[in-house]
C-alpha cells in the first residue's frame, strides 16, 4: 500500500553562533519552526529500492543512493518504491534534503540514527517550535512560539553553507537568553525577535547580493514586522499580522520578481 508523508520547510527564526569546536563544528543557538509548505513524498514497499523525483525543483536532485531519502531508508531498513514531489529549493537554508529524510525517517522508522544523515534532520524530524543547540544535537521544545504568518522569498540563487561559515568574520557571539519567553500574540514575538539575530546573514548578503533584495522587498511590504534570512540562506521570510498582509505582500512581490520562489505560509502550524 502507498502512503504519503509531508516534509515541511524548517525557517530558522533566530541563528546566533556561539563559537567553534577543535573539529570544526560550530555551535549555534537557533529557534526554528516549520511551515505548512514544503516538499511531499510517496512510499510504495516492494523487494527493491527505486526513487522518482518530480516538482518544480526535480532537477538535479539525485535519484539514486546519494538522495538522503533513499539513505534514511536504508537506515529504517525499507526498501521499496519513493517518489519525491520536490516544492522546495535546494541551497536555500530551509531544510531542503533534511526534511525529506526526516519525513522519511518518521514514517519508516530509523529515527535513532537521523543525526547520522545530517545536523538538521533531528530537529526536522520534531516538526514543533524547538530551540536548537550545540551542533544541532541540543534539542528542547519552544512552548511559548505562537503560529504566525509569513512571507518566504527564495531570489533563486542557491548559496553552499562551508562558504558562508567562510566568511563569517565573528564565530563566538551571544547566544538567546537562556530562558525563551512566552508570547501571547504575534506583536510580541515580532519585537522580540526584532532584538534576536541570524549571524550568517551579513556573510550570505555579501556573496549573494540577491538576499539583500529579497530582505528589501519583504522589508517594503505592508505589515512586514521583520525580515530576515533563514538558516545559512538564501532563503529570507516576513512575518506578518495578518493572512491577507502575507497573502498581499507574496502577491506583490512575485509580480515584482516573477523569477523568485515566493509563497505565503503559516509559521509553526504543519499540514
């Protein structure tokens, strides 16, 4: 029997970088939540291993072992027939390849092992508002993050995270309070984050100058409480008051921008 699971995008609302280990790893502070967009797979059990991948960005994703899908499920020890509907950009620092192998992970067991596929594919796996410490194995749930909507601008150009940690100038830097608040509404948490930072922003704007256009596209929109990039980008987000200001604000910009990624989504809400 077919079954289908969904793998969100993961938005890092907050990314501090708080040092660096002897090994190279570095620790990060980050509060991430997931959005009610995102790639979707398909899981057909049969003798062998085959993986077909279709969607707006199919086209150089791996269909063979290389596809971190086709590990998670080696990893569960499954084997059968997966297509993947690729909605997600690649390079885009929104998860991307670690939602699709935490999906997979999750509907076909093997979770125990997912930090093995990657950093970020624990905390995908969670799919709640989660504070994210360490190199990613620091895991504790966010209570107190309201859903709330949001604009995503992907300005089409992928971006290698080992560059932007490159030419990140400062690698010890505060990290958030130790102890999150709880919101009560979005204006809240909106003004909060506002004091909040994504560390790798600067060094991605100076690479990818179209990440400053983005930020300054969702900056211009009506109700646009913050902008900032997500994850080691290029992917940046807007939050806003209201659907209709994000609806309206997507809108506005894809015409502007008809060769960006934009979508309108929920924050914190996964369908």
């Amino acid at each position: 029997m077919t079954f289908e699971v969904f793998a969100p995008a993961k938005i890092n609302l907050t990314l501090h970088v708080t040092g660096q280990r002897a090994d190279g790893y570095h620790l990060l502070d980050s509060l991430v939540v997931f959005a009610n967009v995102g790639d979707r797979l398909w899981f057909e059990p049969g003798p062998e291993m085959s993986l077909k991948v279709s969607g707006l960005f199919a086209q150089g994703v791996p269909t063979d072992q290389r596809n971190l899908v086709w590990q998670a499920a080696e990893l569960a020890g499954w084997t059968g027939r997966i297509t993947l509907e690729k909605n997600l950009p690649h390079g885009a620092g929104i998860g991307g390849g670690s939602a699709d192998a935490a999906a997979a992970l999750t509907a076909l067991g093997g979770g125990a092992k997912a930090a093995t596929l990657g950093a970020d594919v624990p905390v995908c796996m969670r799919l709640a508002p989660t504070r994210m410490r360490g190199i990613g194995d620091q895991l504790d749930a966010a209570d107190g993050i309201p859903p709330c909507w949001a604009v995503l601008v992907w300005p089409g150009v992928g971006v290698a995270t080992p560059d932007i940690f490159k030419h990140l100038k400062n690698k010890t830097n505060s990290q958030m309070p130790e102890v999150l608040p709880t919101f009560q509404d979005h204006t809240g948490m909106t003004e909060w984050l506002g004091g909040m930072r994504n560390d790798l922003q600067a060094s991605c704007e100076a690479l990818v100058p179209e990440v400053s256009q983005a930020l300054k596209a969702l900056a211009g929109c009506e109700g646009a409480g913050l902008a900032r990039m997500s994850g080691s980008g290029s992917t940046c987000f807007g939050l806003f008051k209201t659907l209709s200001q994000a609806d309206a604000a997507a809108q506005k910009i894809a015409r502007a921008h008809p060769e960006w990624w934009v979508k309108s989504c929920v924050l914190g809400q996964v369908n």
